[in-house]
C-alpha cells in the first residue's frame, strides 16, 4: 500500500470513513485509529500492529459529551474530565452497547480520553465517530512520538499519515478507573498521580504484571527495542562488563559518576527537566536501537511528576533480569 504523509485532516477522514486506518498525532504518542464503531475497521488495527486481541483499544472523542454516545459517566468522571481535558487521561466507563466488544477484548469498560493536540481534535470535529488508536507501533515496540517513526515501522500497511509535528508530551495517557473519591491507577503516563491527588481524589495503584493483566500496556515486557536494555540506578548498574559500545540514557549526565572511556551518554534533559526528558525519550530509544551500540543502559529518573511513567516505561523496555 501507498503511505502517504501530509497535514490534510479532510484526506485522514476520508480515509477513515472508508474504514482504513490511520496515523494520527496526539500530544502523548502517535496513535493508529479507526472508526470505533465498524469492527471490520477496529480489527484492521488488530492485524496492522499483530496485536493480541486480548489488548483493548482506547477511544478517542471530540469532547466531554460525545462520551454519552459510547459509555456510561459519573459524577467523579465528569470532574476528571473537566480538570484533565483535553490532555493524556484515559478513564475506564461502562462501555454502552455501540462499542463493539473488539474494541475491550470483551471487557464491560471502555477506556476513554480526549486528546489535546489541536489537529486530531480537528479530525475529530470532521467525523462522525469516535477514534479507536492503539499507539502506532508494532505490538510490543517502542511507541511512535513522530510521523516518521510510524512511517518506519507501519509505512507499508497503512494509505495516511496526519502529521501533526513531535509529540508533546511524550509517554502515553494515564489510565484511571473511579469509584467515588477514590482513583485507581492502571497506568502511570502523561498526568502525574500528584496532580490527580491534587485534584481530591484518593489515588492507588492497580497495576500488575501477570500474564494477563487488566492492562495489557502493563505487561512485563513492552515498550522494548531490540538491543538489550538494562535499568537501574546508577549504582546498581554502572559497576558491571557489558558488551560493547554501551550508550547510557539518563536524564543529565552530569549527575553521573565517571564512566568508562568508551561509554557513550545521552542525556534527555541537561536542565533536569522531566517534561523535556518524557518528550525525547522515545526517540532516543528507538535512535539507539538503530545505531551502532550493542548494550543500552538507562539509569533511573527521579520518582516524582512523569519521572513515575519515563521509570515504569524504561523498566518494562528492559531485559528480564534481577540486578
Ligand atoms: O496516550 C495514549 O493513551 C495513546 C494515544 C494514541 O492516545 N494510546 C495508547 O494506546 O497508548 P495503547 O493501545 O498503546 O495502550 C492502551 C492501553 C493498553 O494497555 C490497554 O490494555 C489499556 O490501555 N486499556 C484499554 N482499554 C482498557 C479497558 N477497558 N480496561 C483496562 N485497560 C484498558
Ligand atoms: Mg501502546
């Protein structure tokens, strides 16, 4: 298939309605949306990424309203809405019976977010359907922050792909479910837990690592290029051999102790910043995976704000060993 890269929402949406599938910018990842409401489109997705259909998709809608149409909000919801959208905050509502059961692998939830980025909610503004999009990687991979990472990897499969520049902000939406005041956590990502307690609301974790997990972008391994990667903090890993050239991800390499001659240092934000870092992370994962470096070390963020979704990304991106 031709894949065509351009800024045009008018093409995306009519390719959308012909039920293909598409790139799309968010400010969190790319995503590869299709309408949600046709199941022989939602299952294009499914085959595109060779993804397992046990993984649900999230939705996409063009406002706090359109949600009526495919789930069911509470109180508690609304508010989440109305302080965290547009933005990366996915929330999981009782799905009603227009979303086809594909979409939640058959979970009684749908997970829902409005995306901030201004293109998509334009392309969304066009259409009369929400937008089902996993983000634009191949089951497993790194996730896409540009028009061209999704072009390297799904550029054969898909007719279009909006480009809406690098994504802002870098790590996915966080996952939540309500009940009442209290605010389950199924996946760290763009809104930090701080800002969700902030906001009244008691917040835990129900993020697991087994083989099946509620979410599937909770799974152990994820997010991982092909080199291996080892995470930690410095002490824990910068003290042992590894095979040659060695790139080290962190977030300023001035806070590090000396390294061996040959390692090589990239740095996501010279300024400790933990947005700057989020936002580049992804491309520097996948740019090392492509270079010349055999091993990739990441050495832990700070545990607070999106230091919490850069660590649990780099973690799952990390080879299976107990350092
Ligand atoms: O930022 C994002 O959320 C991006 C952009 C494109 O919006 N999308 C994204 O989608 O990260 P994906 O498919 O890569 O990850 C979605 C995660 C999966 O781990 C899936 O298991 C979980 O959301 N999920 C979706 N629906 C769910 C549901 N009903 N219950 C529990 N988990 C759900
Ligand atoms: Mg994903």
């Amino acid at each position: 298939m031709i894949c065509e890269t351009g800024t045009d929402t008018g093409k995306a949406a009519e390719w959308l309605r012909k039920g293909y599938t598409v790139g799309i910018p968010t400010e969190t990842v790319y995503g590869l949306a299709a309408n949600a409401l046709n199941e022989e489109a939602v299952l294009e997705i499914f085959r595109i990424k060779e993804r397992p259909v046990f993984d649900p998709l999230i939705v996409h809608v063009k406002d706090a309203k359109a949600v009526d149409e495919i789930a069911v909000a509470g109180e508690s919801e609304r508010r989440l809405m109305e302080l965290f959208w547009p933005g990366p905050l996915t929330i999981l509502l009782p799905k009603k019976a227009i979303i086809p059961d594909l979409v939640t692998s058959g979970l009684p939830t749908v997970g829902v977010r409005m995306p901030s980025h201004p293109v998509t909610l334009k392309l969304l503004e066009t259409l009369p359907f929400p937008l089902a999009a996993p983000s634009a990687n191949p089951f497993g991979y790194i996730s896409p922050t540009t028009a061209q990472h999704v072009k390297d990897q799904l550029g054969t499969k898909i007719p279009y792909i909006l480009d809406g520049g690098a994504s802002d902000v870098g790590v996915e939406s966080t996952i939540v479910s309500v009940d009442g005041n209290k605010l389950k956590v199924h996946r760290k990502g763009g809104v930090t837990t701080e800002a969700l307690s902030e906001a009244g609301f008691q917040v835990e974790y129900a993020i697991t690592n087994e083989a099946l997990p509620v979410a599937p972008g909770m799974l152990e391994s994820h997010y991982a290029p092909f080199k291996p990667l080892y995470f930690g903090t410095a002490s824990q890993i910068l003290n042992r051999t590894y095979t040659s050239p060695v790139a080290v991800i962190c977030m300023n390499e001035k806070e590090l102790p000396e390294l061996p001659g040959d390692y090589v240092t990239f740095s996501l934000s010279l300024n400790n910043d933990l947005g700057e870092s989020a936002r580049s992370l992804f491309d520097c994962m996948r740019k090392l995976d492509e270079g010349d470096y055999n091993t990739i070390l990441a050495i832990e963020f700070p545990h607070y704000g999106l230091g919490h979704a850069i660590n649990d990304r780099l973690r799952r991106a990390s080879v299976k060993r107990t350092i």
